[in-house]
C-alpha cells in the first residue's frame, strides 16, 4: 500500500502538498477521479479521490477514514547523536519501524557532535512511517544540553544506560511502565557526573547486556527491547 | 582495548597474518616488547609480548589467556539476502554486536538477490567481532536453496518469520529453548509453498507484531528479541 501524507485535512478535503503532489502526479500518474491512501500522523488513514491537481497541490475527497488506537506503550529514546549522522540516520529510521512515542537529540560532555539537522531527519522520519505503516508518527526534539533536557522532562520511568555497575538488567524481569525514557550516552559515554545527576533526578542506571555496544546499537537494542518485553 | 585476531596459536606462540601485521606494526608502530591482545574467535583473550616481526607475519608469545564461556543461548538467524547488501552488511555487524551464534543465507522463490560476496561479509563479521568484544565469532554459511537449507537443518527450535496468520508471537510469554533458530525472508517475503514445507518441517510461524518491517529490520528486531527473552 502506497501512502501519502498530509498536515492539511480539514472536514472531508485533503490537500497534498507540493513534493506529495509530485509524487502522486509526475511519478506516479495519477489523475483526477483516482484513489488514494492518505495518512495525517495522528492515527488515521484516508481512502481519498483525487478532485483538483496544479502543481502545487492536490485536493482530495475523503471517502473513509480508519483510525488506529494509538500503541499502549509509549517508549521514548534519548540520544547524544554520534559523530558520524549515518548512524544515527539509520537508527531512526529502524526505531521507527519497529516503533517508539518520541526521539529526542541531547549534547553531553563527550558529545563530538553538537548539532543536527532537523530538517533531513524529518524526511527520513515520514518515508520510514510510510514504509512500516506507522499511523502515529513519533515526536522529533532538536537537541539540547544534556542538563536542560533532565530539567525539563521528568518520567514517569526512565532509564539510563551504562556500561557497569547498572541497577537494573533489562531482561524477562524488567518491570516496564506504560510510559518508558532510556537515555543513551555518547561514544564516548556519560560522565560520571552526568551519570549522578541523572539518578538523583531519579532515572536508574540500565544495562543493556554484557556486550560493548555502538551507541545506535544500544539504542536499537534498547527500543526492541522495551517493545517486545 | 585494541584487539588482533589469529587463526595461528601453538602452545605459547601466536602468529599474526599480514594484514594483522600491517596494523599492528605499520598503523599502530608496535615493536618487538609491546603487548598484545589477541583473540582466537574460540573464546580466548591472550595477552602476548610481541617476538619477532617481518613484513608478512608477527610471532607473539602469550603471556596470559582469559577463556570466555560460550553464551547460553544459541541464536542462529537465516536470512533472504536483500537485493541491496548494504542493508545486509549492517544486519551482519549490527547482530554480531547484540550476539548470534551463526548467519545462514538462503534463496526464495522470491529473492532478488542470489548471491553473497562472503570474504566481504567475513571481514565485517571480524571487524564487528572485535569491536564488540565478541569472544566466540558467529559461523557464516554462503547461500544455499530455500529447500536445501530446510533439508540439511533440524534446529531444536525454528521460527519462520511471518506477517499473517502467525501461530506464535514474540514477546514475553514466548517460550524459548537454549537452541534458536529464525528464518526471514525475502523482500517479496516466503511463497504460500514455502511457508507450508517449512510448516510441515516442524518450523513454527512466528510474528514480530504489527507492524511491516523490512527484511533487515525483522531480522535484526528477532535478534534482539530472542536475546533479551
């Protein structure tokens, strides 16, 4: 199934926006009078036909909308993104697949990368919702200092992965919440500092296993791990 | 900690081929003295003092070995090779680094791709071994029939991965043996026939949720949660 996205779905209309219209008219072929699946991120996919094209936009009549609950868990990763982006390209788009609530970038002590671009990322972010069917899409959160992101969120369990001396093991045991944060470090991990002021803002020290883990392997882990358990 | 594989260990002498040569040597400067860390792929961690040098090989003697026990569980996955390999290359370093006993390859009806550049894949599986502190390397096995594989192979526990009318799903409830074994398909995913031979081989259907997954990213989640289950 071949899904279109839109922002803009107001009553029964729907329009496409320019590089989804492209997609649907020049690549595709579409014309006046075809059908369409049509996704808004928040849940629901639109079988729509296809009314007026420019080439600009694309207006749709909606025909049916089937809404999807969103998923019970909600699991949210936190990244100090590496150095090299491919790698964390591909953990969003294999995060997404598999499913997560949010992805946020933080920049630690050791974070050799202290920006990213939002905008591509967004991009691969929609072609992977697209590709797993992912009706709710997940919150992206540009990236902030490691200290403003503890002030400001607080969750309801979150976890912190490290290499030794965790408190807790994610395994069969893991008592997981319906809301679960895991926090992974940068490669060249948390300090020890960071590490403190995490636990004291009451997020537990995780491991992941006994292996050593690229930063978006313990990620992916991470995320798999949370869903299945 | 930099690690040298050898394939060459006798009583307390190893050998490093040439390409470990160069690296040590040329890359590193490392000279007759300096110590060593080797891995056999078998368990075994040696600390050696580096002997004599050429161009072609380093003789090392051990001054110290740490054997790892193998892990309890045995994860061997078997996978439809991608058309593109990148997406396999990743798999193969990605589940080296979360733990698998062995990577088979097999041919469907509706594979794309017919064959695998194994040197390739085994310098990745070896430069993924090393930096995950892999003590024991996975097997690889080179590409055979869909049918061969299911004739020559009788796993204690074997899943085959589908998205429909799975009698199994993974998650916490499931159920695991010490001996796994977990079959994905191709990108046109296993035929109707496929699916019964390996049925009636005694493979159980098996979901990984709802949700539609590349091949790469099934094989990958299956890793990882076979792992953490």
């Amino acid at each position: 199934m071949q899904l279109f996205y839109s922002s803009r779905i107001e009553n029964s209309r729907i329009i496409l926006n320019e590089e989804e219209t492209r997609h649907a008219i020049s690549v595709l072929r579409k014309v006046p009078g075809d059908v369409l699946h049509v996704i808004d991120g928040k849940g629901n996919l639109f079988k729509a036909l296809i009314n007026k094209v420019n080439k600009k936009e694309t207006e749709l009549e909606i025909q049916e909308t089937k809404t999807y609950p969103k998923p019970e868990k909600e699991i949210h990763l936190v990244v100090a993104p590496t150095k090299n982006m491919d790698r964390m390209e591909w953990l969003l788009e294999k995060s997404i697949e598999i499913g997560l609530s949010s992805l946020s970038f933080i920049r630690c002590e050791h974070s050799e990368r202290k920006q990213v671009n939002m905008e591509r990322l967004e991009k691969i972010a929609l072609a992977a919702c697209k590709q797993s069917l992912t009706w709710h899409f997940p919150e992206l959160n540009d990236i902030v200092p490691f200290k403003n992101y503890l002030q400001s969120v607080h969750p309801m369990q979150g976890f912190i992965a490290v290499c030794k001396d965790a408190e807790s093991v994610l395994n069969k045991q893991t008592s997981l919440k319906e809301q679960v944060h895991l926090m992974i470090g940068p490669e060249g991990d948390f300090t020890e500092d960071e590490y403190m002021l995490a636990k004291s803002a009451g997020w537990i020290g995780l491991s992941l296993g006994n292996k050593r883990l690229r930063t978006e392997t313990a990620a992916l882990a991470g995320v798999v791990g949370l869903n299945f358990l």
